[in-house]
C-alpha cells in the first residue's frame, strides 16, 4: 500500500519558489533572513519529494551562540571591628 503524501504547506512552496529564482545554493540561515518562519522542516519536505537538493558545503558564517558565563558584582562588607566593638 502506498503511503499518502501530506500536501507542502504555503511556506514550503513559498521557499521552493524563492530557491528556483536564486543564483546560487542557500544556507537555511539565509533563507531565515527572507522568510523568519521557515525551518528545516520545510525543507526536509521540499528535499524528501526530490524538489530540492542538499549538500554539504564548508561556509564561513558569522555565528551568535549562547553560554554560561560568571557574572560579578561587589558585596557591601560592614566594619569588623564596628561589630567587635558592639559586641562588647
């Protein structure tokens, strides 16, 4: 039995036409820059009915990439000898 294929959505057709009309192969983070709602979903999809074809390509890309990091701030730190003092 043969599996039913779920129809591209408008999004997927929308990145097959801007791909057809580009010079050259793009980057999903390309596409993004055009169309912010676009994922690899759509173009697993594009690329699973042979509309599309991926490769792999060395880029240079400019990357923003989140991290731990240790933040400081001073600690107010009264008189000892004050406290000695009031103490007593």
């Amino acid at each position: 039995m043969a599996k039913k294929e779920r129809p591209l959505s408008d999004t997927s057709k929308t990145i097959l036409e801007f791909l057809k009309e580009s010079d050259e192969a793009l980057t999903l983070a390309e596409i993004k820059e055009k169309f912010p709602e676009a994922n690899s979903a759509h173009l697993t999809a594009l690329r699973n009915r042979d509309l599309v074809v991926a490769e792999q390509t060395e880029k240079e890309v400019t990357t923003i990439a989140k991290r731990k990091v240790n933040t400081y701030s001073a600690v107010e730190i009264e008189n000892v000898d004050e406290e000695e003092e009031s103490a007593e």
